[in-house]
C-alpha cells in the first residue's frame, strides 16, 4: 500500500504528466504557425509521449489500491521568440520532469516502496534519453540559425518521426 505522501507526489505526476502533453501541444502550435510541419510533429510526438506517461502513471496508482486525483491543468505557454526559444523551454520542461522523478525516487525510497522504485527507474532512464534528445536538436538549431536550408532539412528530418508505444515498460 503506498503513503499518503507517496500517493500524493504520484497522483501530481499524473497530472504533471498531462500538463507536459499540453505544453508540447502548444508548442506544436507554436511550430505550425512558422509553417514547420515538422517541428511541430515532433511536438505532438512528445504530446503522445507524455500522455502515455501519465496513463502509465495512472495505471500504477490504481494497481497499488491508490485513487487518481484530477485537478485543473494549467495553461501552457504559448509565446515564443522561436525555435530556439521552443526547444530550449522544452528542454528546461525535461530537467523539471527529471528533478521531479528523482523527488518522488527519494521519497519511495525512504519509505522502502520496491514497486514504486522499480517503475520510476523505467521512468528515470527514459528521461536520459528525453533530456539527450532536447539536447541535440536544440544544438542543430543554433548550428542551423543563419541557414534556413539547414532549418528546413532539420524540419524534414523532424517530420519523420513517428510515435511508437512502448510494448514493455520493464528496466
């Protein structure tokens, strides 16, 4: 049986989880207004993505007889100076998905919560991969700023990226 404090810190990952969906989606909105298509799909990539997560999160809480919360999602933000701008708020978004992850890591923990430490290390080691891949296509941007060609090849390549649900969720 989880903790009050433990199902607490879970059930505002969920509803984290489903602001960070939101987020991506306004940045997606963001991207198609620059008629970058292909950014914009990566945004709505990220947008399953954490939905996903969130479901996964979901899915946990009841497994161990918790009850899911729902509370009011903030609105994102939705102005941007540009794509830079876009890519270096989603991945200061991933930092604080990190940080939050490691907080709840803490807590289950301390309290000896195996199952709990056991989903949030699946949870842990997606979120080096998330921050890494913010990372690059953040540094591609600032190679690409002066080249529009180089903008639009990067769009290209961004637009090929296709959502596909994790069969396992095992370490």
């Amino acid at each position: 049986m989880l903790s009050e404090k433990l199902l607490n810190h879970l059930n505002a990952q969920v509803n984290f989880e489903i602001y960070s969906s939101y987020a991506y989606l306004s940045m997606a909105a963001y991207c198609e207004s620059l008629d970058l298509s292909g950014f914009a799909n990566f945004f709505k990539v990220q947008c399953q993505e954490e939905l996903f997560h969130a479901m996964k999160f979901y899915d946990y809480i009841f497994q161990k007889n918790g009850v899911v919360v729902l509370e009011q999602i903030e609105k994102p933000n939705s102005n941007f100076e540009n794509i830079s701008d876009v890519f270096e708020t989603g991945y200061e978004h991933e930092q604080l998905v990190t940080s939050r992850l490691y907080r709840i890591a803490d807590i289950a923990t301390e309290e000896k919560e195996h199952a709990t430490i056991s989903l949030l290390n699946w949870f842990i080691n997606e979120q080096v991969e998330e921050e890494n891949t913010f990372n690059t296509i953040l540094k591609k941007i600032k190679r690409a700023e002066n080249n529009p060609a180089a903008l639009y090849m990067l769009d290209d390549e961004l637009g090929a990226r296709v959502y596909v649900a994790p069969t396992t969720t095992n370490a």
